[in-house]
C-alpha cells in the first residue's frame, strides 16, 4: 500500500479512529493486525517470510539472554544473523551474484550450471531485515531485555508506518512505547498530520514532478548535451531527498499521530559543508546502523590510521550493496567512502592548526563543493548501469554540444520554483526554527492558510500517477 493513494488515506482514518475507539489493551493486536494488511497489500504471500525471521529472532532473543556462556551467546547471535542476512542475500543478490558468475565464467568459456531464479524483492526486505538484526544484537550486549511478548516483539519489527522504508528503529526505543496508554491528544494529533501532509507535498508535488524530467535524460543519456545530464543530475539530487525524506516524513507524522515517537531519519542534508556532516544528515537511521553494528565493532577510528581508512572504505561498500544488487550502487558506496577518506587526509596534514571561524564565502564554496560531490555519486545511484553512468559523467565533465532539453516547458519551471520553495524552507528550519513558515505559525489562520496552500498546490500541480517510493525497492 503507497502512502501516495486514496487507498492510503482511507486506511490511514479508518484504522486510526477504530484505534483511539479500542482499549488500551487490545491496541497492540489491532496494530500488529492492520500491519500484516499494510503489508500484504504489496504481495501477501511474502508475510511468510517476515513471520519466519520475526520467530528465529524472537526465540533468538530469549535464549541469548538466558545463556551465561558467551560462546553460546555469539552462537545463538551468529544464528540470527546468518538467518536474516540469508533471507536478505537470496532474495535480493542471488541472480545478481548468479549473473557475475556468469560473465566470469564466460570469459573462460565455461557454462554457468547454476540456474537463474524468477525472484521478486519482498518489499522493504533489508530495513526490516536490519531492524530486527539490532534487536538479537542489542538483547546479546545487554542494552536491551528479551521481548517476552511475542505480539509485542512481532509489531516491533512490522509497524506499519515505518515497515517498508524505515527509520530503522533500535528495540530500546520503539518496544516500551507499545505498552505505553496513549490518550487521544489533539495537539499531538495535528502535529502528526502536519508533517504528513508535508511528507506528501515533498514526493507528491517535488519528487514525482522531478521524476519526469530525471526519467527523461538518465533513460537515454546518449542523446542528451552535458548541460541537460547536469540539470537531470541536480534535479534527481532533490527528487531522492522528497520521495525519501517525504516518506520518512510521513512515517513519522503518522507514528505520532498514534503516539509512537520515530526519530529523526533526515536533518536539511544538502545545507552540509562537508561529506561527513552530510552523512550525519541523510539517511540519519541507516547510517547510524553502520555506525553502530559494523563499523565499530571492526574497529572504527580506534586502529591505525591506513586500517581506520580501510574501515570506512568497508562500511561505504557494504552501504551500497545494501541499497541494492547493482554495480552502480558499489561505485556509489566506493566514491562516498573515498570522499570520507580524502576529506580526513585534508583536514588531518593539510588544515592542521588552522582551526579559525570560516567566512561566509569560505562557508559557501564549502556547501558548493559538497553539494557536486554528493550529486556526482547521485549519477550512479541513479544510472541504469554502470556505462551509462560514466557516459552521463562524460558528457558534463567534457560540455557535451546540445541546448538544454526542457521537455514540457510549464513542468520544467515548476521543477525550478520547487527547489526554491524546498530549499527557502529548509534554510527556515535551519536557521530560523521555523518561524518563517505558515504551517508552524502561532495564529490559527496563518496555519490554516498555510494547510489550505499546501493542499490546493497539491491538488493543482501534484503528480498522481509517479508510483511508488523509490527506496521501496531496497
């Protein structure tokens, strides 16, 4: 089910109200219910496969923090990992791993006996997958007791809201919250549905309208000039930030307006002056998750330096695998992870002891120099293989001859004035806590004002038929 349809709406009021109707006590069945709805509106025979991993790790859970031996312990882990990275890898790298072995084994002229599958992605398989990986992980360090509850256990990794595309949650903050008894808070309530209608502005209004012009050039960049590729390349920039963050937004608009606090998966990243601060803005559940689960556990900043650059060459790579079973997306891990390592060497031998307040130009042609890189690794996140993806960097870095294609002249200038609009308000929350927004203003009517405008641009301007979300596919 899209967040993005009527369908959506519908199950979003309807459930909502039966919920703040139920007593306490039955709520968290009633969630864990219409969350198997939610999610076999997609497929419904791939529930199966939740079920099986949500069983192995709720028992999983249970006897590592029953065990007193550590080495039973890290088997007891070790098990509930293989389980869940074994899901993940079969259904999401097995024809992908199949096909490289393929190419390779072509190259000395020998067959490949390994069949390929008809396989379709269980959507949202590797957020879900990663949430109740952290549970097994945290219950074996002792940040986190076993979930007796099973029902409990079971919502912890399927609600809704954020069951296809995060935040991915950490038990110790999501679990208690479902015992908690939530009243019917009518502040809470419009603050929840506020930052979904935002949410459904950024993909429905941004994104989507974006999509079309991206869809344009990165489809056929062979026939496009350098300038059109890097219009498409910054357009597709802000396309991925509003259909992610919009859904991140509405995810946690519509948590809250069930008194469910999710927290924050994206903090204004292209307002970053450098790469790792960019990092600390997007995709904050994620990154945080690597942080936490794989690049400190194999060492992080705590080895020698040439090992501590390894380290973060390691945790990129494995980040773009993550995001999905492409070549493009090991370049786009490779290139954000040699960015991490350069920027370390420049402010390790060349800034040292030059540590005085920037100035706003200095500060500016930081934000500049970010914003290409980050847009530079977009183009292979984005190209259809890894060819086109260099053909793409070609025809900008080399002026490519060609006007820029428009394509519907009308839409186009929407596309622009939006990623004005976007960023003026993420300049506002930045910078002025928001006090510049309609939306969030003290008086009534201004916040009315700023719903009714919200509404009226969506409804004028909005793309209804661009699909799902684009990390859906992850």
């Amino acid at each position: 089910m899209l967040f993005n349809s009527l369908h959506f709406v519908a199950y979003f009021f309807i459930t909502t109200i039966i919920y703040f109707l139920l007593p306490h006590k039955y709520r968290w069945f009633f969630l864990l219910a219409i969350s198997c709805y939610f999610y076999m509106a997609f497929i419904p025979v791939y529930i199966l496969i939740l079920f099986f991993t949500i069983i192995v790790d709720y028992f999983a859970g249970i006897l590592i923090e029953q065990q007193t031996n550590k080495r039973n312990k890290k088997l007891l882990l070790a098990w509930s990992i293989i389980v869940n990275t074994g899901c993940l890898c079969f259904f999401k790298y097995y024809n992908f791993l199949n096909e490289n072995l393929t190419t390779l084994l072509g190259g000395m002229s020998i067959q490949n006996p390994i069949p390929a599958l008809k396989i379709i992605l269980p959507i949202g398989l590797s957020f879900h997958t990663f949430q109740a990986m952290s549970y097994t992980i945290e219950v074996y360090r002792g940040h986190q007791k076993a979930e007796r509850h099973f029902g409990i256990y079971a919502l912890y990794v399927m609600f809704y809201p954020q069951l296809v595309a995060g935040p991915i949650e950490r038990p110790q903050n999501m679990i208690h919250q479902f015992y908690n008894k939530i009243d019917f808070d009518y502040n809470r309530i419009i603050s929840g549905m506020r930052l979904m209608l935002w949410g459904l502005f950024k993909k429905i209004v941004i994104a989507d309208r974006l999509a079309i012009y991206v869809d344009a050039v990165y489809n056929n960049p062979q026939h496009h000039s350098g300038i059109s590729c890097a219009v498409a390349t910054v357009f597709f920039a802000f396309q991925i930030y509003c259909d992610f963050s919009g859904y991140s937004t509405i995810a946690i608009g519509c948590a809250r307006v069930l008194g469910i606090d999710l927290m924050e998966n994206f903090r204004r990243p292209y307002l970053s002056k450098s790469i790792k601060e960019f990092w600390g803005r997007w995709h904050i559940s994620l990154s945080t998750w690597f942080r936490d689960y794989l690049y400190i556990p194999i060492g992080g900043s705590r080895v020698k330096f040439p090992r501590h650059m390894f380290n973060l060459l390691i945790v990129f790579l494995v980040s773009g695998l993550w995001h999905g079973a492409n070549w493009t997306f090991i370049v786009w891990g490779a290139l954000h992870g040699t960015y991490q390592v350069i920027e370390i060497l420049i402010n390790k031998y060349m800034r040292k002891g030059t540590e005085k307040p920037k100035s706003f130009l200095s500060n500016t042609f930081s934000y500049i120099i970010t914003f290409a890189l980050v847009c530079l690794a977009w183009v292979f996140f984005r190209a259809n293989n890894v060819h086109d993806g260099m053909l793409i960097v070609q025809n900008i870095l080399t002026f490519k001859s060609g006007s820029l294609f428009i394509g519907f002249a009308a839409g186009f200038a929407y596309a622009v004035l939006l990623i004005i609009f976007l960023m003026i308000a993420e300049v506002n929350y930045e910078y002025f806590d928001n006090k510049l927004s309609l939306i969030y203003s003290n008086h009534t009517y201004k916040r009315l004002a700023g719903y009714a405008m919200l509404i009226i641009i969506i409804l004028l301007i909005g793309v209804f038929n661009g699909g799902q979300f684009i990390y859906f596919q992850f």
